[in-house]
C-alpha cells in the first residue's frame, strides 16, 4: 500500500473490512455503511437506531434495478447489431441468481455475510447471490452509476465472466422449472395470454406460468418459445425469492403425493 493509500484509509477498528472492500472493489468505500449493510442478511433480526429494519433486503432491491441498467448498457454496447431478443437473454444469463452466487463466491463476498448460524450453516449460491445485488446497491449509493459500471466491466467481466462464451449459451429455464416440478410432485401449466407487435412490427408473445394453479411468472419473448422461457425464468427466480411460496409448493406437492 502506497503512502496516499494509508492517509485515505480510515483509522478505525474495521480496517480489515476497509481492506477487503479495496481488494474487490478497486477503490475504498466512502460511506461504509452502505457495504456493511449490504452484508447483514435479514436473519440478524437488528434495528438501525430508528427502529428500521437493518439487513441487505432494500440494497437488494436497489442493486437488481441497478444491475438491469447497468448490464443492459454493456450488452448493448458489446453485441452491435443484435436484436432485443438475443440482448434480453444475455443480460438474463449475466445477472441469473445462479451466475451472481458464483462470483460472489469467487471474489470472497460470501466470505463477509453476516448471519445467523441457524438455517445458514453455509454460505449457498442464493445468500451470495443476494449480497452481490446488494454490494451493487451500496455501490450506487455510495459513489453513483458511473461506479457501478466501472465496477462490474474492470472487476466482474473481465475477471469472472466470458461475456460472448455466456451469451451464447443456451439457458434453459424451462427445462430447469419443470424439472423442479417433477422432483417436487407438481404441475406447470404454460399459458398464451397475450400476441403483440413491436413498434417496428416484430411479434411479440406473453406467456404465463402456474403451478398447481397459483400464477408463478409472466414473461415476453418474439416466439412462443422464448415467452416460455422467461416465464419460466421469472417462476424461478419468484420461487427462489418468497420462501413462503416455495414451501407451500411443496406442501402441495406433499399432499398429492401422499394423498
């Protein structure tokens, strides 16, 4: 660490976590607790001295529209030529809950989740996951778009991801639903519910998904097929995030099967 370094790095007892955000970022948080708050999993149960809720959940919420924003840039500007379709799901393929564990396991972050041993005996791909999205809203918060997309092209694509290998890819996601259908005793249902036309006169499909009757994801594609798919992918990724859902799912699975 050159001298200018050392002035700028705070003098306070969390100079490990100053460090460990430098080595991942590039550059030392301005406001640490944004990044602290993006490493306290809702499981913590803590308050902020008003009383809020103190957990990553919000900066999650921020950091995927950010992520959504950021990424589309970057797909945009390195695929010329393409059509929506095919940006749409290289994007998808890039912030997909699977790819963000993956990394966030890789560049350390899982390492620095703050949890409760209880149900989170280990880090998994979805808790990494989270806590990528909400670094990514810490970083918005902290230092602005620019950061963010400077952060994710020199420290995430360039490190951790094949942009083209990934982007042609092929991305099953209703393959990957159904099968967690069968393995679970359910049955997905896949609905038309819309025929458009884009402004340049391109058809567009709106597809949905329900499972045991409960609508589970809606999404758009220029086939049926693709509608489908990302119907499929938004099934998942709901399912992946209401607990709730997720076990009354497989309660009703459970009661047909032993029904």
């Amino acid at each position: 660490m050159n001298l200018i370094d050392a002035i700028r790095l705070p003098f306070r007892k969390d100079k490990a976590l100053y460090r460990s955000f430098y080595a991942m970022l590039g550059f030392y948080p301005r406001h640490i607790q944004f990044y602290q708050e993006a490493l306290m999993h809702s499981s913590m149960s803590a308050k902020s001295e008003k009383g809020r809720p103190l957990n990553n959940e919000r900066l999650e919420f921020l950091g995927d529209a950010v992520l959504d924003a950021a990424v589309g840039d970057i797909v945009f500007r390195h695929f010329q030529g393409k059509r929506e379709g095919f940006l749409t799901n290289a994007r998808s393929k890039i912030v997909q809950r699977e790819t963000l564990g993956r990394i966030a396991v890789e560049m350390g972050l899982d390492k620095l989740i703050i949890h409760t041993s209880r149900g989170h005996q280990n880090h998994n791909s979805y808790l990494a996951g989270n806590a990528f999205e909400a670094l990514v809203g810490a970083i918005y918060l902290d230092r602005g778009y620019k950061a963010c997309l400077d952060f994710l092209e020199a420290r995430i694509l360039r490190r951790y991801i094949n942009i083209d290998k990934l982007a042609y890819k092929e991305m099953n996601f209703k393959s990957k639903l159904l099968e967690w259908c069968q393995k679970n005793h359910l049955h997905a249902q896949y609905q038309l519910v819309d025929e458009l036309r884009t402004k340049e006169g391109s058809p567009m499909f709106r597809s949905t998904v329900w499972i045991e009757g409960i609508e589970c994801g809606t999404g758009q594609g220029f086939s049926k097929k693709e509608s489908q798919q990302m119907a499929s992918k938004s099934a998942i990724k709901k399912i992946e995030k209401d607990p709730a859902l997720k076990e009354k799912l497989k309660e009703t699975g459970l009661s047909k099967l032993n029904g």
